[in-house]
C-alpha cells in the first residue's frame, strides 16, 4: 500500500481481520515502511515500534534521534500494560557546581513573522534515554532479534531515504543548527545546501553504528559504540555530559496513569511529566460540567479546563514538552498495542563522534528551565508534555494515540480523544477536524469552525484564526481495532502522517 505525501489529504485505511493483520501510524513513510517490514518479518508491536524508532533518526531528524529521550506505552494481549520513561537527565554527575554555569552556542531562529534564540552546542546537551529505552524494551518485550529490528533503518541510513515535506520544512527552520558543527554539516548538509523535498538522506556513520550494535550485547549509551568518545568530546568543548551520567542512566517503569468517564478508558503517561496529568485533570472538569453536547460550549468549556488545568499543575512551567517531537502507534496481529512519544528537542547540531547521532539542546530549552539553565540537579529527569495514550471506547474498540507539538500535545489529543468519545467519530473524522489551542495569550484556530464557533471562542479570549490546517496544532497518529478484529490506521495529514494496515 502506498502511504502517499500529500499535505491536507486523510491517510486512514481500515481491512476486515480475515487474514493475520498489524496497524501502524506515524509520522513519515520511512518510518512507516520499517514497521510494516519487521511485522512481516513475524515481529511484534515492540520490535516494530523499536525498529521505527531507530528508522525515525533518519526520516524524520529534525523531530527525533537516539540523542534524545521518549516514553513508550505498552499493552499486552492479556491486557498487561507498562510504560517506560527513557527521557532526558540533567547532565553533570561528577562535576564541581561551579562547572554547571551555561555555556551554549545561541542560534537565531526565523520563524513566520518573528524571531527566536535557540540554544544549542554542547553545554545544551542532557543525558540521552532513547537508545536505551529502546534496546531495554526490546530486551524485555521483543521477538525478533535485534539485527533483524535494527535492518530496515540501516538500509535507510546507508541507501537513502526520501526527504518529506514536513520535514524538509523542519531541516529548512533548524538549518543553522544542523550546520552547527563539522560532524553534522557532514550528515544533513555535506553540499554546502541541506537536501530539498524528494531527495536521498543518508547517514552512513549511522548505519555502521547500527550495524554494531546488532552484534554486540549494548545495553545502553553506557557501553554503546562510541560512547567513550561522546564523553571526550563533551568534556574537551565544555559540555556538561559525562561518564558517570551515562553509566547511572536508568529506564524507569512507571505505572501508567488512568482514569474512566462516559464508558471510556484512559491509560497514558504519568508525573513526573505533566501532559497525561493535564489532560486528565481537564476530563475531570468537563466530567464535573456533564461533558456539554453542543460543539460551541464544548469548545469553549475544553479551553477553560485545559487553561485551569495547567495552571494547577504543580511546576507546570516545567511541563513544555521538547519542540522537535514525533509519535507512532502500533497493533499487532496478537492484539498487542505500542504508543510510543520521543523527542530530541530543538536538536544540538552536536553529534555522537563517530556514529551519526544527534545530540539533544533540552538543557537549552528555556521553557524546560524556569529556575535558570542549568539548576536542576544532575541525574533528575526533566519533565515533559508527552503523553502516549490507549483508549477503551464503550463498542469494545482499543485505540492507540499520541502527539508531537511541544505545548500543544494536550490540546491536540484532548480535542481527538472527545472527538472519539463523545462525537464517534472515526480515526479520520477526529484526527482532521479543525483544532484550537490558547497560547497563554489568545486561543489559535484552525479553519473550518463555525462562525458562532468562532464568535463564542472570541467572547471568551482574543482568538487568532489560521488561513490553513498546521503542524503548530500537533501531528496526531493513532491505530484503532475494534472489538471484531477491524483495523484502522491514521496518520495525522498535518505532519504527512502515514496509516498502513499490513497483511502478515
């Protein structure tokens, strides 16, 4: 099945169970096409989902990398559920306090109609969780070996994959960034100019990285290829990354988060991170207020909740998730389901010596920081917006879902999670249907709301209305299979999301 590239065209597919079925939704064809080749392969939805996690790092890079950190949720047939938090570490274990001090390279971003400072080089840099966190639930849930897991993103890496046009738009924003250093200038601009829409992205020090790993017993930055020269790089261009960090990095399993209302079942994320908390606490408020029928006083109602619910959680400036973020779902054929959020925040633009990695700038990222850069203690891990979720619907469907989009993840999947819940409508239908977001300052709005919609929305707070549908408004992916066996894969068409029902 050809996932397609269009920019505002729904990629929804949905085939009767009459053979041995898995779902995929992400945010790139490439990442797409490794799952659905390990779920051929007899994998199931953990390798498929670690397989795509490994293939993202180089179709979708400006989003995601092993630098970074993510969360993974994990239901089993039997219903068992785990979620793993491999996010970001303050870095610095080992070092004076007086070595703590910021020192990061700033970067003048050009965004549509204004400017911002990014923060990036070394000292940007925090303690890495992906690759862990991969390898660990690949250890703990997977089937397949890992070589086998690791192979479609190696052949990306080392024959190409095409550039996408969200991404491409994301390379062309962070260009500076990418540019920073040698060793990336390498990966994502070795002409001089980065690759345009359509183009070869190759990362040939990537796929010997992963060639490597598939024969060795890595468990983790610790002991990868190449990590005695991540820590000597750090510490000669004065980043704050050390030996001691990698080796105390843990993958901590957390009890998922849930709640019930209207016959329905949440299960995502919960504290440290703040988005799964945020979106809960907002249902309880629209739950308290008898969940309002009418589109126009539910929106207006979901803004209130969603504002009063940040504003009550504790350290809620902490809780701005990274800016780069992707997220991909997976159903297997045994029914077992894989929500899965990372990021690897604005990028670095410093890479792992030696092996194509991108490192992450969270300790750069100023909304992560509001006691200043840098204050946070070495080994605490840093909260986060991400929120990876299962829902149980009242027809006896299970869904799979979760967002990127920095601050506005929660709003995003508050707004698909009603649209299923309480509207019924499909993936499709709750995915594309326009969506608001308050900024702390205004309420932004996609088209498509009604005017009265619109004039409610205003009455309540000023009200900014975008010409077209935007990735600003998150990139929504989900797998649905309803209780009959029938799968349904959505990727969001604001982030070229891709859906395939692949036949195993």
């Amino acid at each position: 099945m050809n996932p397609g590239n269009g920019a505002h065209t729904a990629r929804q597919i949905a085939c009767p169970a009459v053979t041995p079925q898995a779902a995929i939704a992400c945010g790139n064809p490439g990442t797409a096409a490794a799952a659905a080749a390990i779920l051929r392969r007899g994998g199931n939805a953990v390798d498929a989902a670690v397989g795509a996690g490994f293939a993202a790092a180089i179709a979708e890079p400006g989003l995601t990398s092993l630098g970074g950190g993510g969360f993974l949720l994990l239901r089993q047939p039997d219903g068992e559920q785990h979620l793993l938090d491999f996010f970001v570490n303050a870095p610095g274990r080992g070092l004076a306090r007086a070595q703590l001090a910021p020192h990061f390279t700033p970067v003048t971003i050009a965004f549509s109609g204004t400017e911002q400072i990014f923060h990036a080089g070394y000292g940007s840099v925090a303690v890495p969780g992906a690759l862990d966190g991969y390898l660990l639930a690949h250890r703990r849930f997977g089937r397949l070996p890992l070589a086998d897991v690791l192979e479609p993103a190696r052949a990306m890496a080392e024959d190409g994959t095409p550039l996408a046009r969200v991404q491409g738009t994301v390379l062309q924003l962070l260009f500076d960034i990418l540019t920073l250093t040698q060793e990336a200038r390498d990966v994502f601009a070795p002409s001089g100019t980065l690759p345009a829409v359509g183009d070869l992205l190759r990362n040939e020090h990537f796929g010997q990285f992963l060639r490597q790993l598939g024969t060795t017993d890595t468990t983790g930055w610790r002991d990868a290829p190449g990590s005695e020269q991540l820590v000597a790089s750090m510490t000669s261009h004065r980043g704050l990354v050390t030996s001691a960090d990698l080796s105390s990095y843990e993958v901590v399993e957390r009890t998922p988060l849930t709640m019930s209302f209207g016959g329905v079942r949440l299960t995502t994320n919960p504290a440290p991170s703040f988005g799964g908390s945020i979106i809960t606490d907002a249902l309880h408020t629209l739950m308290n207020d008898g969940f309002p029928q009418h589109p126009t006083t539910r929106s207006v109602q979901m803004v209130r909740a969603l504002r009063d619910a940040t504003e009550r959680a504790k350290d809620s400036r902490r809780a701005q998730s990274a800016k780069g973020t992707t997220h991909l779902s997976v159903v297997d054929g045994d029914g077992a389901f894989v929500s899965m959020t990372t990021s690897n925040g604005s990028c670095s633009g410093v890479m792992a010596q030696g092996t194509g990695v991108q490192l992450n700038n969270v300790m750069g990222e100023a909304d992560l920081h509001p006691d200043g850069f840098h204050a946070t203690e070495p080994g605490t891990r840093i909260g986060s917006m991400m929120a990876p979720m299962l829902l149980d619907l009242p027809d006896g469907s299970v869904v799979a879902l979760g967002s990127g989009g920095s601050e506005r993840i929660r709003s995003a999947l508050l707004q698909v999670i009603m649209n299923l819940a309480m509207d019924g409508n499909g993936l499709a239908g709750a995915i594309v249907a326009p969506r608001i977001h308050f900024d702390g300052v205004a309420i932004q709005v996609e088209p498509g709301l009604p005017a009265h919609t619109l004039a409610a929305l205003a009455g309540e707070l000023p009200v900014n209305s975008w010409s077209t549908p935007d990735l600003y408004f998150g990139g929504v992916h989900a797998v649905r299979r309803s209780a009959d066996g029938v799968l349904t894969a959505m990727g969001d068409p604001r982030r070229d999301g891709v859906g395939l029902v692949v036949e195993l």
